[in-house]
C-alpha cells in the first residue's frame, strides 16, 4: 500500500463509476458519503470491522489484479478503482438443525452430511486470498472434511461473515458458513460450565430468591 | 484548550505507571456539572403525545413531534403481506424473538433496515452479565443494576432480566454461542471466565474475547436463517405502524428499498426490536453506534400512543478514540479498563476510579478536558487510555484477549503497546425508551418491544453487560408474548386511522407537519424518505 499519510493533494479515485475527491487519510466509506452518495447498503459498523457489510472490491494504480476489501477499513489512494459488492447470500443453503445434535458420536458426521462439498476442495486458495481477515480459510475447510472439528472452528474465531469466501468458491462449499456450523456445533455440544450449571440448580430450587424491598435495593435514605 | 500532545506523552512517560487515585468532586455535582445529560438548553419538553410534559433532547423531540412520511392514499393498494408475527428489527433482539416466536408455532416475518444482524449487538465488545459465581447471587446482580441506574429503574423488569441471566447463557450455548473459560479451565466441568464491570460488585461479566457481539450476532444469525417459519425481509425499514378500527397495532408499513415501494405487512402481533439513537449525535457527540441507530422504533411507537420513559438519559460510553479524527467516536471497550488499563489525563494523572459507573467516568473524563487538562493532538482533545503500562503488566493480554482494542490502535497508525490511546467519551447507548411490562407488552394492544428500544430496565445508567442480556431475556419474552397475542383477535379495518388523530394533536400544539419521521438514515447518509418513496434507492 503506498504511503499517502504524508500526501498533502487531494486524493482522486474512481468508485462505482463516481470521480471522487477526498482529503487524505479517509475511508472509502467515509468518501463515498463525501461525496455526497447515497449510502443505503453496503454499510453497517461504520468501521469497527465487525459486520461485513461494506464489501469492495479494489484495483490499487499500477497492479492488474482486483483485490476485495472492506469499504470501511481502507483508506481511499490516488488512482484506486473501487466497486461494491452486492451481498449474496450462499446460493445454497446447507441446512441443519442444532438443536436435533444430540448424539455427539455422530457429530463428526454431521459436517459431511450437511456441506458434502467441502471434500471437493481445489486448493485453489481463492477463499484465502478473498478473505479481508486474513484467516486460513482453505486449511479450515480440509480440517472440517477431516473431521477436526474443534481445530477447524479455532481458524474461524475472528470470521465477521462477509461471505467473500462463499463468492469466492468454485465449488460452493459456502467456507464461512461451514466455519460457522463447526464453531456452532463445538459449543453447543463441549461447553458445560459447572458454576453455570450450580447456579441454574440454585434457581429451580428456588434458592437465589430477589427481595425487591432489602436495603441494597433502595436508595440510601439521608440520616 | 488542551496541553500539546508532546508535552503530555512527556508527562505520561514520566509517571507510568500513575498511581490511582480518589474522585475529588463528588458524585452528584460531577455528574450535574459535566455529563452531557445536564448540558444548559439541552433538553425540549415533549408537547404532543402519551408522554407530553417529559423532557427529551431537542434532537429526539424533532423527530418524536414529526409526522409521518404516509398518506393514505399511500397504503392503497399496496401489496400486503400476511404473517402472524411481524418482527421489525433484524439485529440480537429481533432473531431471539423472530426464534421463540417461530419455535412456538407462529408464522414470523422479520424485517430490517439493511441486513438480518446489522446493528449495534455485533459491535457489542465487553460482555454479557449473568449472576453465576459462587460468591454472587441474583440479589447481587438485581442491587447492582438499580445502584447503577440511580434507582430510576422498573424493579419488576430487573428482577426479570437478572433471573433470566443464567438461563439466557445456557440458551446461548444451546444456539452454538462460545465463552471464555477461565485460567486452564476443561470445557467439560470447568468455570466461565468472569470480569467485573464497572460498578457491579462481584466479577459477573462472561465474555467471548473482546467481541462477545460478533459471537454472539453469528450464532444468532445462522440459527433464524436456519430455522423454518421465518421469512426475512432485508432493506424493509418500517415507516409507520398499521392500526384496525379498534386502536390495535396491526402490523407495519415497510419500505421496500431495493424496488422503492411500500409493502404492507398484517399481522396478529408486532415486536418493535429496531435499537437506539446514536446516530442522531445528541448534543454533538461522536457515537460508537451502527450506521441504522436514527430512533425508528421510537418515533413509530410513540405516534401510535405508546409512552415513553427516561428518554432524557443517554449513555455516554466513557472510551471512544478522540485521535485520529477518521475513527472518531469508535469505541475501546470498557473490557480494556476492566482488565486494568488507567486512565491518564496531560498532567500524567489518574483522575477517576476506572472501574466507577460510567456515567461517573464519562463526566470525568469531560471534567478533565473543560478544565484544560486533556491532551490536544491535531486538533482533537482526550485523555490517554494507558495501555503500555497495562501490557507491561499483564504482558500478552493486548495481542490475546483485547483483539478488538488492538486492531484499532493499528488503524489509527500507533503500536497499543508502546503507546497510550486517545480517548473520550462517545455516544453509546439510549437508557430509556418505550414503557414495557416484563412481557414486553407496550399499552398498545399488538405491540411489543425488546431490545435498546424499550426503557425502564436501565434507568438513569447502563450497566455494561446488561444490553446484550436484555436482548436475550426480554428478545425471548418478547417472542413468547407475541406468538400468544398472535394466537387471539386478529385485526380488522387495518389503515392508518391514528395519523389523523396524530396530526390533530401536533396541530393543537403548533407543532410543524412538514417535519417527516422516522428518518431510517442519518442526515449525511444523503437520503431523505419522503421524496425517495417510490425510488429505488
């Protein structure tokens, strides 16, 4: 990325069609609003980087290949052309139901009954690349068709969802869903907190009872 | 108006790591002194409406006294849809009640503004309370609650919230929800990892990493996509609340985005899940909010009769960044305080207990800056969040598990590590809201609330933790509620009856009608409703 903090010209880049003028030091988001364009979509935690709504893709001046991004996390560059990306839901929905996982001995076998591609995997490496967080996405994948559950969750702590790597698969594995259905299913089925599961015994024995009326609940009445 | 950074990193420097100490003013006058509620010509008193007499800040009054951007003639022949439940709302309170409902046997259409989890709950960070240490109890929880809230709040509602708490973790992880586990900690049998949120008075805060939102959001999210009987309507902002001849809510009126039209939705039962406000910046401030937080939910409720409470209260999040100005107002989570890190002001001093409510924090925080004690940098004034001194005593902790906080502080060009954020206190939270019982019920027949839309379970102040419970607790109660409602009178004669009755009143008041409202985005999101109807945006 070119160094443009010290930049003092105005920086000139094209989105959406849209000749933009913006001051240096600028999302494109925030350029895009500058600009005076409507913002209806494409747009969601303003730059915490959480939500995944403002997918781009971006052709940095001088490289050949286009690169997708999040809108609210890159800062508009001299001669950048940028688009956004409309959301797509994955085209195929792999469908399951939690809540009937109850025999965790089957779990496992869950994940190639509900995403069977995943074990078609390429290697391509175009869900890697798509992916504006960095995470390993194709190693995910293959540790889910192998049955690694808990490894396979850990690589997708950090997905926000974007759903670039879905676009990105030519085999419609849907990546970030089926990082989602193991993290999913991790949880659901491993985590079984004892102070949790205490307390909730203390309150259907009626033990944690709440006096609306003791001295902690009223304000301190002056002497 | 501040000291230049430079001085101030020198003085910084020079005392990490600065020692604590006390909050010379006291409570009360701090708070009536510098927090943003108490500002001179501030505050407007509402003139129309259930809550007539209450004071409200100018820029929610504008919209709450506006009129609505239909006409009659709008509605006719529109296409209506029919469900039993119609959630508006698409983010951590509206998929809970869009779930229960569902799995409750109701039909559920769940509309939102731009897409199913785009709202405040992803960007949540801290944490969520729920009472389940040994040492603690549900009274515990239910006192730390109404202390925070200045004793302004419902006790009927926080005995409901605390003594859901435990149960809403279980359902939690029952939807594939992940939480921290303390120190070593087995999956099977072990303990949750608890903090302590500021002024509570055991360690209740369970967490997931510094973006227990974000976990929490894509659980949800997946399970209402997942879960048959719900249909979802991204881009479907409502506009206005559908009334039958009897004053029952009947459903909503959505704009449909994508096409620029108007679809009309009829329904047996409405929650109204649509959040807070931030993105109206009361009193100028930056907000750490989600782009769609302009009040719908509150103009909409409000024009159909429903009382509001405590709207005069907003919270202030103590930390939002004050340099750079391009991440202005976005939020380091009260997590980084509740692990340890000082607050600094340009004489190197610590001038608060960090972990006080953070009213008090934010107040302080401004204190510092009106009396000339902030640090200035490039025009943007704040008190340093001392976080190298933090990792120098707790090495690791901002790589491992205050994720968020550190992304940040890339973006905004420094290394958190070597050197102290700059922060002050940005828009976080609406305290009050629409009047609700614990079933989520409003005194309009049909209509419900959940969520950051509804008042009376804060009070003056939020406790941090206690959003993403709500959502949770009264987004099941909410859900339960309707899908019964749904099951009784359907409506009848549905229209707009009550806009006339509405527009009566404003005129009585010498209230303007040219005024439209809700405004679906903020002001420089370049779009206005009223003209955009029947536009494709």
């Amino acid at each position: 990325m070119a160094d443009i903090s010290t930049l003092a010209e105005p920086v000139r880049f094209v989105f959406d069609g849209h000749a933009i003028e913006t001051g240096v030091r600028t999302s494109l988001l925030q350029a895009w609003v500058g600009a005076g364009l409507p913002l209806t979509e494409n747009v969601g935690c303003m730059g915490q980087g959480v939500c995944g709504a403002c997918r781009v893709l971006v052709r940095r001046a001088g490289e050949r290949l286009a690169c997708t991004a999040l809108a609210c996390e890159t800062l508009a560059e001299p001669g950048m052309q940028v688009s956004f990306l409309d959301h797509f839901p994955a085209s195929r929905p792999h469908a399951y139901d939690l809540r009937a996982l109850t025999d965790s001995w089957t779990a496992i076998d869950r994940i190639d009954a509900v995403f069977p591609e995943a074990k078609n995997c390429r290697h391509c490496s175009g869900c890697d690349r798509a992916c504006p967080k960095g995470i390993e996405v194709q190693r995910m994948v293959n540790l889910a068709a192998a049955g690694q559950a808990l490894a396979a969750a850990d690589l997708f702590d950090h997905c926000v969802m974007c759903n670039l790597c879905v676009a990105a698969c030519p085999e419609h594995i849907d990546p970030a869903h089926l990082g989602q259905f193991v993290r999913r299913m991790t949880a659901s089925l491993t985590l079984r907190p004892s102070d949790l599961i205490m307390r909730l015994h203390e309150i259907e024995e009626g033990r944690q009872p709440i006096d609306p009326d003791a001295p902690g609940a009223n304000p301190l009445v002056a002497p | 108006m501040g000291i230049p950074y430079a001085r101030a990193i020198d003085a910084w420097r020079a005392a990490a790591p600065a020692a604590p100490q006390a909050c010379a003013l006291a409570v009360p006058e701090l708070l009536r002194g510098f927090h943003p509620d108490h500002r001179p010509g501030g505050m407007r008193v509402l003139r129309a409406g259930a809550s007539a007499g209450s004071p409200c800040p100018a820029e929610l009054a504008d919209l709450l006294q506006a009129d609505s951007p239909l006409e009659d003639v709008d509605i006719a022949g529109a296409p209506m849809l029919e469900t039993d439940v119609l959630v508006i709302g698409g983010g951590g309170a509206g998929c809970v009640a869009a779930l229960t409902a569902a799995r409750a046997g109701a039909r559920v259409l769940l509309a939102t503004k731009l897409r199913i989890g785009d709202s405040n709950t992803v960007m949540a960070e801290g944490g969520i309370q729920a009472a389940v240490g040994a040492e603690d109890s549900l009274q515990r929880h239910f006192e730390d609650t109404l202390r925070a809230g200045h004793f302004a709040a419902d006790k009927a509602l926080v005995a409901a919230l605390v003594s859901d708490g435990p149960d809403a973790i279980r359902w939690l992880i029952q939807e594939g929800m992940s939480f921290d586990l303390a120190e070593g900690a087995q999956r099977m049998g072990g303990t949750l990892l608890r903090k302590t949120p500021g002024g509570a008075s055991a360690a209740r805060l369970l967490s997931y990493r510094d973006f227990t939102g974000l976990e929490l959001m894509r659980a949800l999210r997946e399970a209402t996509l997942l879960q048959p009987g719900i249909v979802t309507l991204d881009r479907h902002p409502a506009v206005e609340l559908l009334t039958d001849d009897r004053g029952r809510c009947a459903g909503a009126a959505l704009q449909d985005l994508g096409r620029g039209r108007t679809v009309l939705v009829r329904s047996g039962a409405t929650v109204l899940a649509t959040g807070g406000s931030g993105r109206l910046h009361v009193a100028g401030f930056p907000t750490s909010n989600h782009y769609g937080a302009t009040a719908d939910g509150l103009v909409l409720a409000y024009r159909l009769g429903a009382p509001l409470r405590e709207v005069d209260s907003f919270q202030y999040h103590p930390t939002g960044i004050a340099w750079p100005r391009h991440l202005e107002g976005a939020l380091v989570s009260e997590a980084a305080r509740s692990s340890g890190a000082a607050l600094v002001n340009a004489l190197g001093h610590r001038f608060v207990e960090e972990l006080r409510p953070r009213d008090v924090v934010a107040a302080a925080i401004l204190r510092e800056i009106a009396e000339g004690r902030g640090v200035e940098r490039d025009g943007c004034t704040g008190v340093f969040l001392d976080t190298p001194s933090l990792e120098q005593a707790t090495p690791g902790i901002l790589g491992r598990s205050l994720v968020t906080l550190t992304h940040l502080a890339r973006r905004a060009g420094i290394d958190a590590a070597a050197e102290p954020l700059l922060v002050r206190p940005t828009l976080h939270y609406q305290n009050g809201g629409v009047a609700i019982d614990p079933a989520c019920r409003t005194v309009v027949p049909g209509l419900l609330c959940a969520g950051e839309v509804t008042g009376g379970l804060h009070g003056r102040n939020r406790m941090m933790g206690n959003a993403l419970l709500e959502l949770v607790a009264f987004g099941r109660r909410a859900g339960a509620s309707a899908a019964a409602d749904a099951r009784g009178e359907r409506p009848r004669n549905v229209g707009l009856t009550h806009l006339a009755d509405w527009r009566r009143a404003l005129i009585v008041q010498g209230l303007p009608l040219g005024r439209k409202a809700p405004v679906i985005f903020p002001a420089y999101g370049n779009f206005d409703i009223a003209p955009a109807r029947g536009r494709a945006a």
